[in-house]
C-alpha cells in the first residue's frame, strides 16, 4: 500500500530541505496526570573478519511463501506537562497537492506531527501497544500472533508512522495499521472497520482490520525487524516498495541465521539469505536497523562470540564483522554508521561506533556507563542510552554520547527501574522502557521533565519503536 502524507505548513521554501509545519490537529483521548519525580541531574580498532554469502535462497529452514491473512500517565511538576512534552521541532512533510513533477522537492520526507506513537512490544502477553507520544494514551493494543505465545520484543515502524512490524521471539511478524483510514473494513467480514480502542480491548486473532498481516517462521529465535524506507513517488507524494527485513533461526537445526525481507505491502518473503559465519543461538541474531540505502545491519549477544553483519539492499552480498565489544542495543546514525550499545560484561566502554567506509572502529570510554540498552541519534547527534551504572555512581538513568567525539555525557537520572528500550520521538523526547517495572518514561532533555505511562506488560523493545531512526537517517543523510 502507498500512504499520502498531509501536514499544513507555515510557509513554503522549496530551496529548504526541512520546513517547519503546524500541527494538523491532536487526538481526542485524554489522560490524567499527576505528580512523580524531576529529574534535573547535569548533565584501539581491531580488524573486522570478512564472512560470504550462501546466496539467496528458498531451501533450509526458512519458509517461502508469507503474508498470512490468517492509562494512567503522570508527569513531573516542571511545569505543565501537555506543554513541556512537546517543542518547536521541524516536520520533513511537505505534500504537492497538486500531484505531477516533484522536482522542486515539494512531497518532503517522512512523517509529520499529525500523529506520533510509540509502539512497545508486551512481551507478557503477545500484544504491542500504540501510545500516543504527545497525549501518553494508549490508543490500542493487538495480538502478534494467533497462539498469543508471540514474546514479541522488537518493533519497527515505517517512514510515514503508519504501519508497524513486531517480530515474536517465538517466530513471526505482524504488521499493524496505525491509521483507521488505511485499515481493511472488510478483512473480518463484517461491515465497518473493527480495531482495538485501548489497552483493555484486545481483539480476537482475525477480528481487528488493523492488523494487516503475519507471516510465520519456523524460527525458535526471531528478534530483528526493520523497515526500509521505499521510495517516493513524485507524481503523487506517496511511498511505495516499502520491505521490511528480519532475521532469525531454529536453534538446534541451522548453524547459521537467516535473514528475510518482506514485502512491506504483502508481508510475503521475497529474499531468503543465510548468513555464514554468523552463529545461531538462542541470543543470535539480536537486533537489527537499516541504513539510508537500505542496508540491513543486524548483531547478536554472545560474548566471546561477537558479531555484526551487513547486507546490501541490491546486491544481497553479505559482510562479517568482529566488533570490539559484546553489542547489546544498535542503530545506524545519519552518516550511515553502525552504532552498538555494549553489554554489562563489556566493562571497558559505553559504545562502539564503526565507519563502514574506513573500516574502523570507535570507542565511546571517557566514561564507563553500563547499559544493556538500546540506543538512538536524536536530531542533535546525540547518542542516547539507558544506563545500569555509571563510572559505578549514579544507577537508573540516560546518557548521551556525541556522536563525533565520541565523549558520554553526564547522567540523567530517571528512576533505579531496570531499563533497556531506547527511542526518540518526532519531538525530540527520549524514550525508554522498563520490562521490571511494565513503565514507559519520556524524558525531555530542555526541561527534564519525565512523564510515566505504566499500563504495560512486560515491555522489552530495543529497536526503533517511534520511526524516527529511519526518518532521520533517511530525511536528514547529507549523502542521501
């Protein structure tokens, strides 16, 4: 499916590459809020291994056909929370409403304030919440899949927000619609568009028309998921081609994982790979994200054993590489560098940073801040992770790393709940999650205020549960 993206702008610049646009309207819903706590605290390369590729296949343990069809927040007292959670941040949406020639750059990119969720895998029970990032409500919750024994722990969203992939730990993904309007009124059979209202109105597997498709894997370990942006069709400013990849593997059978891209649209596996010399574990693939080609780069989490890998979005040719710590969360900043947040064991460095066109390796070590996190580039390039401790002091809160000097900031404190999801959202809030606790917490670093949602079930997301990522290093890539 292709999505038109709206957005009313102040002015229109076309010399300018992101403009500044209104709100084109907020939600109904509404939340209570009241008082929690403010937080106001300060803020060697080895060389890579080369692995090769099987090819692209159908056979092994992969399957070939998919597609399937088969509230309460509150908020420090900072100030006004509806007021401090949001800023003066750039949209990258600009749509030709006339259609035709885009060659003055009129479509834009991405997505705009419209809307924005955060969608945090429930790994307790096999559903993924849609969280309203600016009204902290919760708008709806979905099966991952039909057995409701999904784990699902990593979700990705597309570039224009409007869908989402969550893989299941178990195996499989599921693709959600975020917008009424895109949803299939006819999928269930009855008349009307049938979806979830909240977190309380979980619908039957095969009864919510905002589910668009699942497409199973005989996997006993499936963690990465990532969309690809598409491309935009100038005529009528929509995204098509859109894929979503994978990787996963049946622990026991394949000595190696496999990665899978799916048909965005269809949810139907176009490219099977396995990657050789990346070992299948029960932690093995780990996480994944793309980069402004559409490049899948993925990690596991086995020390001593560490790996990240690469796939080319054309060619399908695989790389291998042996990075300088055990990568716990990754993503890939907006000059298409690989980042990875190093696990508790790792000891000696918050972060590891790889340029994939010298092929070094940087080390984010001023500081020690122990993670076991996601992490994510804010529109400042900033680096932003969970942390357990750090230097051994402060426990329970984020940090930053500067995306170019490599230098990790003093902490900010949230709460001592163990913490491991990390995303921004399109206002620049931080994001993060705590499984422990079944919170969610958004932390705005202009005024340190921290709102709390914590109507979750065990959420465990580390990917790119707002968008942002591949908006930002898609819209905002000086080489894109």
């Amino acid at each position: 499916m292709a999505y038109p993206r709206v957005s009313t702008c102040l002015a229109v610049l076309p010399s300018l590459i992101s403009l500044a646009c209104a709100d084109t309207g907020s939600e109904s819903n509404s939340a209570s809020a009241s008082t929690s706590v403010t937080a106001s605290i300060s803020a060697t390369d080895p060389t890579p291994s080369t692995g090769n590729i099987s090819g692209s296949s159908s056979s092994g343990n992969v399957p070939t056909t998919g597609g399937a069809s088969d509230s309460a927040a509150t908020s420090s007292t900072g100030g006004d929370p509806s007021s401090s959670s949001t800023g003066d941040g750039l949209k990258f949406d600009l749509p030709n409403p006339d259609g035709g020639n885009d060659s003055e750059g009129l479509c834009g990119c991405g997505n705009d304030l419209g809307f924005s969720y955060i969608w945090i895998a429930n790994t307790n029970n096999s559903t993924i919440t849609k969280l309203n990032t600016q009204t902290m409500v919760e708008e709806g919750r979905y099966l991952t899949r039909q057995d409701g024994n999904g784990s699902p722990s990593r979700t990705s969203v597309s570039i224009t927000g409007r869908s989402v992939a969550v893989a299941n730990r178990n195996g499989g993904v599921t693709k959600v619609l975020a917008r009424q309007e895109d949803c299939d009124e006819n999928k269930n059979g009855q008349p009307g568009v049938q979806t979830s209202s909240g977190k309380d109105d979980v619908l039957a597997w095969g009864q919510d028309d905002c589910i668009a498709w699942h497409t199973p894997f005989p996997y006993s370990t499936q963690r990465p998921v990532a969309w690809m942006a598409g491309t935009i069709n100038p005529a009528t400013c929509l995204y098509e081609d859109e894929k979503v990849w994978t990787g996963g593997c049946q622990e026991g059978v394949d000595q190696w994982v496999w990665v899978n891209r799916l048909n965005g649209d269809t949810g139907a596996i176009e490219e099977s790979i396995q990657i050789v010399g990346f070992e299948c574990s029960s932690l093995s693939p780990y996480g994944g994200a793309v980069d402004s080609k559409g490049n899948f780069w993925m990690t596991n989490l086995v020390p001593g054993q560490d790996r990240l890998s690469r796939v080319d979005a054309v060619t399908l040719e695989v790389q291998v590489l042996t990075p300088p710590l055990t990568p716990y969360g990754m993503t890939v900043d907006t000059l298409d560098r690989p980042w990875l947040a190093s696990w508790v064991g790792s000891g000696s460095a918050s972060a590891a940073r790889y340029d994939p066109v010298a092929a070094t390796w940087a080390i984010a070590n001023n500081h020690v801040a122990n993670v076991m996190s996601g992490i994510q580039e804010d529109a400042k390039g900033r680096m932003w992770m969970n942390y357990w401790s750090y230097d051994n002091g402060f426990s329970g809160g984020v940090v930053y790393i500067d995306r170019e000097t490599m230098q990790v900031s003093e902490p900010f404190e949230i709460n001592p709940c163990e913490r491991r999801g990390m995303s921004i959202d399109l206002d620049g809030n931080v994001w993060s999650t705590s499984q422990g606790c079944n919170q969610a917490y958004r932390f705005n670093p202009d005024t340190k205020v921290i709102t709390t949602y914590d109507q979750l079930d065990g959420p465990y997301t580390y990917s790119d549960m707002t968008g942002w990522a591949l908006q930002n290093n898609t819209c905002n890539n000086p080489n894109g």
